[in-house]
C-alpha cells in the first residue's frame, strides 16, 4: 500500500502542476506530511514526478500517439497525469513490472477520475504493451 500511496501523492502533485503551475518539490513536501507516508514512499513519489516532470514532452508525445483521436489539452488533467506516470513506470522503472505499473494506474483512475476513465487509460496502456521493448531500448539510447 506503501508505493500506491505514493503514486496517489504524486498524482496529485503533478495534477496541480498541470493546472496551476506550483512548485512540484513543495507540493509533494505538503501531500506527504499531511498523509504521514513512510520515508520510502515518499522517495519512490518524489521519483515519479521528478521523472515525469523530466521527460514530460517525451511521455506527452507517446500519449498523442497511442491515443488517437483525443486532444492532449483536452483530455482530463487527471488522466493524463495517470498515463504520464505509468508510461513513465514502463519505460524507465525496470524494476516495477508492467503489470503491477497498470494496475496501479487504473486503481487510481478508478478512485479519482470518471467512470469512463479506467477503460480508456487502459486502453491506451495497452496499445504501449506492443511497443514497448522497442521503447525501451530507443530510451536506453536516450529517447528525449
């Protein structure tokens, strides 16, 4: 439960960063000392937005990619940020398997964002699973 309160903790950090431009290291400071997470979620959610924050345009391209038809500025704030920190889990977190990575993202989805919500990240995460060892191993090369 540790690491999917800190993925819910970075969720929210990177939501606000979306919509009104704060400071993610103060936001996320903020979030962990009103839920009391352990030290180790706390790194692990730091981690997660640091790393989206770092290879945002990258994560942003491959979700105008695989998400045909859907308007990135138009898509909600919630849901993007879910598909920018799992495709961030799949590609760069090795250690994290793929699996766990969507299941996480959909359990998320499922408390925060609309009922609709789950499928179409779902949806989306899946199409990724094909590429994903070509993504991979284009990263491993520097993808950014």
């Amino acid at each position: 439960m540790t690491r999917r309160l800190a993925r819910e903790i970075a969720m929210k950090t990177l939501f606000a960063c979306d919509l009104g431009n704060d400071e993610p290291d103060k936001m996320i400071i903020q979030l962990c000392k009103e839920t009391q997470v352990s030290p180790s979620a706390n790194t692990f959610g730091s981690h997660l937005v640091q790393g989206v924050l770092t290879h945002q345009l990258f994560l942003d391209d491959l979700i105008k990619k695989y998400a045909h038809e859907w308007d990135l500025a138009r898509m909600a704030s919630v849901d993007r940020n879910i598909l920018r920190m799992a495709l961030f889990e799949m590609i760069f977190l090795k250690e994290i398997p793929v699996a766990v990575t969507i299941n996480e993202a959909l359990e998320i989805a499922k408390i925060y964002s609309t009922e609709a919500a789950p499928r179409f990240i779902n949806g989306i995460l899946g199409k990724v699973i094909q590429d994903l060892p070509k993504l991979k191993e284009s990263c491993d090369h520097g993808c950014f």
